[in-house]
C-alpha cells in the first residue's frame, strides 16, 4: 500500500491526551493513579444549563440548522463579546464550533496558505503547531520571558515577508499566565505594522485571580486583525459537550464557514441551546467554581514552596507550571511510575525543563498528590 499522508506523518499525537490515557490504563489495571494531566474541570454541568439541552431535546431540537450556529447562540455570544469584551461584534461576525480546538483549526485554515509562517508563543498548547501544519503553514516558535512569561521587542525579529499570522492565548495553557497590556500593545504594533492577523485563545478568560484579563481585539484597530476564540468546556464545565466559538471580521468567518461546512456541517444543535443557557443565564456557577480553583491554586502553590520548587505567575487557567531539574519527560515518567501522579512535561509545550499540574480535582486527591510527588522527588 501506498504511504499516507506526508504531512500527517510529521505530526505528533496530543501529548496531554496521550499520558491522560496512559494513566487511565493504569488505573483499568488497579493502580490508585492521580491524574493532574489533562484541562479538565471536575465539577458537574451547571443544571440550568443540563436542563435547557434536554428541553431542546424534548422539543425535538434534533436536526440540522443554520451552518454557523442557531440565532439565538449567535446573538448570545455577540452581545457577550461587545458587553465584556469590549469588541465591536454582530452576530454575522460569530462561527459557533465543535470547541474551541476546532475554532482555531478554522481559523488557521481560513487566514493561512501553504507555506505562511505562524508565530507561537513558547510554552505554547500542544495543539497550535499541528493546526498550522495541517493548514499548510509553517510554525515559528518564540520564547516568552524565562521568569516573567511576557513579552520584549525581540518578537519582531521572528516577522518576515512570509509571517501571517501571531498565535496568542491568554491567560495561558500552560503557565496559567495572562498577558499584559505591554506584551498585547506589542503583539498588536507588531500586526499593524506588518499586515497581521492574530489569534487569541481566550478560553480561560473566567478563571483568573487577582490578574484582570484584556482581549486584544479591544485594541483600536484590532477588531478585524483578531480572531478572538472562546468556548464553554472550562468556565462551565462542559468538556464534553464540544461548544466553542470564534469572532472575527465578516470575511475571515465566511472562510472559516467554508471549511465548517465540508466538514462538521455545524455543532451538535441542543447542545447548542445549553450554550445560550450558559451565557444567558445566572453567572453564580462560575464564580464559585473560580473560587474553588482559587483555593486549589493556593493549597499547591504552598506546596512547591514546601518543596523548593519554582513556578511560573499563576495567573490564571488552573494550572501550576512548575521547573524542574534534569529531563522533564524522565521527570514526569518518574512522578507517574514511581508516585502514580500523572502530570505533563513541559517538552509536550516546546518549552523543556518545566512541568504543568493541572489542580482540576478535589482537594483531597490533590492533597494527597502532593505528598506522593514530595516522596519521589
């Protein structure tokens, strides 16, 4: 048989779903594994929100629809992004995806041609470099800070004649990170100056602590250089239910449609009435899982300490981004095999040396997580 795809073959699996199933195997065996590997809230859907996609379910919401999302999920999550994002938006400027993994794959293959260059931000999300690749373009990797993780002038080294497009994701996945208004002036100078386009995961926006977050798409003249994504899986604990969008000018949603409609036709349609629930209805939810994560955040950040362990600003997201010495990968096989913690290695973020935990579990588990990894360091 003929090989298969060339492109593909130079793409590696998702590192975070790969040891977030390694760890499961182990625990289908009968080990007691602590998985801190993967982005996951580990509260239940908020029931309001349960509710409105089972009444859409009993309505008989269960067929094709509008090809961008229903209207009413549109018109939400315009009046979202103008009331607290401060982007100028229509609902003719939304895409509703299947999250906000495939937003971003849309956006790449709508802003990029083959052989473009696209600027990710180290430690980067696993997912950035392939979606580029598989859009045809080429990925630029540029180190954030060592110790601060923000941005200096040296961004502007990487643009060329070839350079389309900048990724951004703020607060970040992995460092927990939210970029200032120093580091966004720049990103947005340098995509003025140079005909850019720039992507803003913005998927942890709700979860931040003591750090305010700002959409680079607020930014004068920015508006139709930002692809802003967004989604439902960690502000309301919906995983599951593959709810994300983005908002961008009318031109790049009509390419990012295009490719929707070769490929997923639309999101799933009653899970789309829970979204308009989750935007529409009480916010109390999300405050109070924030200030769950918040209490986590603190409990694990005192615990490096206890270890002599540094860690990036956790700003936000809910994850501690901790350095290590030595090979980071041997370190995370170590703290699973030894410990039965499952964690991900910061070479799985282009950014060797470090280690992301994720503090999405209960206290308990997370209590007793750190004890295991402080017997095996």
């Amino acid at each position: 048989m003929r090989p298969l795809s060339a492109k593909l073959s130079a793409i590696a699996p998702s590192a975070t779903i790969e040891i977030t199933e390694k760890a499961r195997r182990m625990q289908a065996a009968g080990t007691d594994v602590i998985s801190l590997s993967i982005g996951e809230p580990d509260f239940p859907t908020p029931a309001h929100i349960t509710k409105a996609c089972i009444d859409a379910l009993n309505r008989g919401e269960t067929h094709y629809t509008a090809g961008k999302g229903i209207p009413e999920l549109l018109s939400a999550i315009s009046d979202k992004i103008v009331q607290e994002n401060r982007i100028p938006c229509t609902p003719e400027q939304v895409i509703v995806g299947c999250g906000a993994k495939n937003s971003i794959y849309e956006a790449c293959e709508a802003v990029l041609s083959p052989g473009d260059e696209a600027i990710i931000l180290d430690p980067s999300w696993v997912s950035y470099e392939p979606f580029v690749q598989i859009a045809g373009g080429i990925p630029v990797h540029h180190p954030m800070h060592p110790e601060t993780f923000q941005l200096d002038d040296t961004l502007v080294e990487k643009v060329n004649e070839k350079t389309r497009m900048i990724i951004i994701n703020t607060p970040s996945n992995p460092s927990g990170v939210i970029l200032n208004n120093d580091s966004l002036r720049l990103v947005a100078d340098i995509c003025q100056d140079h005909d850019l386009i720039v992507i803003s995961d913005e998927i942890y926006e709700k979860l931040t602590y003591g750090k305010i977050h700002v959409s680079i798409g607020s930014f004068p003249g920015m508006e139709d250089r930002t692809v802003t994504v967004n989604g439902f899986s960690k502000a309301y604990a919906m995983t599951g239910w593959r709810l994300g969008y983005a908002v961008a000018s009318k031109e790049i949603i009509a390419y990012m449609n295009k490719v929707q409609q070769h490929t997923i036709s639309h999101p799933t349609t009653f899970a789309m009435y829970g979204g308009v629930a989750a935007l529409k209805g009480p916010q109390e939810c999300v405050e109070e899982m924030r200030y769950e994560f918040e209490r986590r955040r603190s409990f694990v950040l005192k615990s490096m300490d206890e270890m002599g362990l540094s860690y990036a600003p956790a700003d936000g997201a809910f994850y501690a981004y901790v350095k290590v010495d030595g090979d980071d990968a041997k370190v995370a096989a170590h703290w699973l095999e030894k410990g039965h913690v499952a964690v991900t290695h910061g070479s799985a973020f282009h950014h060797p040396g470090w280690i992301r935990i994720s503090y999405a579990a209960s206290m308990d588990r997370l209590e007793e997580a750190m004890n295991r990894i402080s017997a095996v360091l």
